[in-house]
C-alpha cells in the first residue's frame, strides 16, 4: 500500500511541474510575420516586391533585409516606400523597388530570402520570393 502511495504522488508532482512549465505558453502574442504579396517577380528594371508585416509591436520600426544567392545581406531600406513602421494594430505594409538589384545582376532567376529585423538587426521574421525570367 505504501508503495502505491509513493507512485501516486509522484505522478502528482510530475503532472504538476509539467503543467506549471506550460502555463500560460499559449495565451501569448502571435510571433511577427512576412507576407509577401508579390511572391513571384519578374526579372525586369522596374520590378516590385510588395510587402506586408503582421503581429509586430506598435510603432515598432522595421528594417528589411535581401539575403543573395552568395548568402550576402544588404539593407534594403533605401528602395522602400514607405519606411516599414508597425501601426497600433501591429501591421505595416510598403514596396520594394527591386530593379536596381537586377539591373546590376544582383538578382538573377532563383529563391531569395528577405528578412524583417528590429532597429538592431535582431531577425523578427523571414519570407522568401522567387525572381523568374520576364516573359
């Protein structure tokens, strides 16, 4: 008997210390997140990626990163418009003008990364697009 016992309450503490770990783990804010709206470009001097951020912290500012085929990252912050600055609900959206990248073989056809970073380049979120031949 007092065998079960001892099993009984050790089973009482496991499931109370996994749940205490848990609590409250899944009531918390949604992770930021990269919408591209434009998925897929066309290769072409006046290409546009459009973009969208969702979940990010009111009046947060956001730098957006292009990550290349050589795994180099450039701040594309100058060819934004608007700057990407989070509204009271969290969301901002603005457009990439991209031709200047491909105009100088930045981009050729292939996947690319773009990364969404706070003011001190700590990755909040990443996407992907995919840069095509223009038909």
């Amino acid at each position: 008997m007092k065998k079960l016992w001892v099993a009984v309450a050790t089973m009482v503490l496991i499931i109370g210390l996994v749940g205490c770990s848990t609590f409250g783990s899944g009531g918390g804010k949604p992770a930021p997140q990269l919408v591209l709206v434009t998925p897929e470009v066309a290769l072409d001097k006046k290409a546009t990626v459009d973009l969208q951020g969702l979940n990010f912290k009111p009046g947060q500012e956001v730098a957006l990163l292009f990550i290349d085929v050589n795994g180099v990252t450039s701040d594309i912050g100058f060819a934004l418009d608007p700057q990407p600055v989070a509204d009271k609900a969290g969301s901002w959206a603005t457009t990439w003008n991209c031709g200047r990248f491909v105009d100088r073989k930045l981009i050729k056809e292939g996947t690319y990364t773009i990364k969404a970073a706070d003011v001190d380049y700590n990755v909040l979120a990443e996407a992907t697009v995919n840069f095509m031949a223009k038909k």
